[in-house]
C-alpha cells in the first residue's frame, strides 16, 4: 500500500467525469487499499479516486467515530436508484479543499446500487452521515466539489483561501 498525493481545487483533474469500470479486479483494489491508507493519513471519512488523479468510479469511506473500530467501505460504479424528497443540511468539508466547511442540503436518504471490495453487487438504503458522505464523494465522480453547491462568492473564497495556504507552504 501506499499513500498518495491528494488533488486540491483548483486542480482541472478534479473537474473530469470518472470513467466506469469494467470489472473489480487486483488492481482495483490495490488502488481502494492506496486510496483508503491515503483517506486514514489526511485524515478523513471518504475519498474518491479523482481526487489522486485517477478518473474512475471508485470511492472510499469510513465513517466509524474514534472509539469504534475502523470500517472500511468500498464503492465502484455507484448509482443512486432513488432518493427521499426529505433534505438534510450537514456541515461539509473535502480533502481537495483544504480547511474549508460549509453547509449542503441533500436528500436525507438514498437508494444505492454499487459493487463493493470483492465484486459482488450491492443495494441499500444511505442515511445520516452515510448519505451525506456517499452523495459528496459521488458527485465527486460527476467533478462536483461540494463548493459547487454554494454561491459564487463562497466557492472563490474557498479556492482561494487553499491557493494562498499551498502558496505558503512552498515558500
Ligand atoms: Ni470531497
């Protein structure tokens, strides 16, 4: 396994549409494992493969608290069949935005069909932070941040509070 480097805005990568994929195999998940040890090191609950420059529709997550044991979740070639007309609003944040949170509303729950770590298809219903999580990191896969959720304003704000936090790290 190994860490990877995460995109940040205004990165174009992160605006790509992922690519479907064809079939789980070794190197998809030797990616998932990359992705996931990389999503634990930021830290953070959830990473889309766009987001270290690998446009396909491969997501991580885990949303257990510190005291729970760790709960990894793989998602490739999710779909949501259907949403509540129900909204929830969450304080978001994205790794590819450093430093930055603000609220999204969202369907509070969400059908999802994916395949998972080993191949093998997937359908559930998304709630609470899950279905917070998985609509954020698949519009990720669309190249929506979740910036692009809010007003013009707030999204240049944003980028450019982490254009002026990379420019300081480098000098
Ligand atoms: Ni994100």
């Amino acid at each position: 396994m190994a860490i990877r480097t995460i995109l940040t805005v205004p990165d174009p990568v992160l605006k790509q549409v992922s690519k479907r994929v064809d079939i789980v195999t070794d190197e998809t998940r030797a990616l998932m494992d990359d992705m996931l040890e990389t999503m634990y090191a930021a830290p953070g609950i959830g990473l889309a493969a766009v987001q270290v420059g690998v446009p396909i529709r491969v997501i991580v997550m885990d949303l257990a608290k510190e005291d729970e044991k760790p709960n990894p979740q793989y998602f490739v070639n999710p779909e949501i069949l259907e949403t509540d007309d129900e909204t929830q609003t969450y304080e978001e944040g994205c790794l590819s935005v450093p430093d930055y949170f603000d609220e999204v509303e969202r369907p509070k729950r969400a059908k999802l069909r994916y395949l998972n770590y080993k191949g093998e298809q997937v359908e559930e219903w998304a709630e609470g932070m899950y279905a917070v999580c998985i609509q954020h990191e698949m519009d990720h896969l669309q190249g929506t941040l979740f910036i692009d959720h809010l007003s013009r304003l707030k999204r240049n704000f944003a980028i450019n509070k982490v254009k002026k936090a990379k420019k300081k790290d480098a000098a």
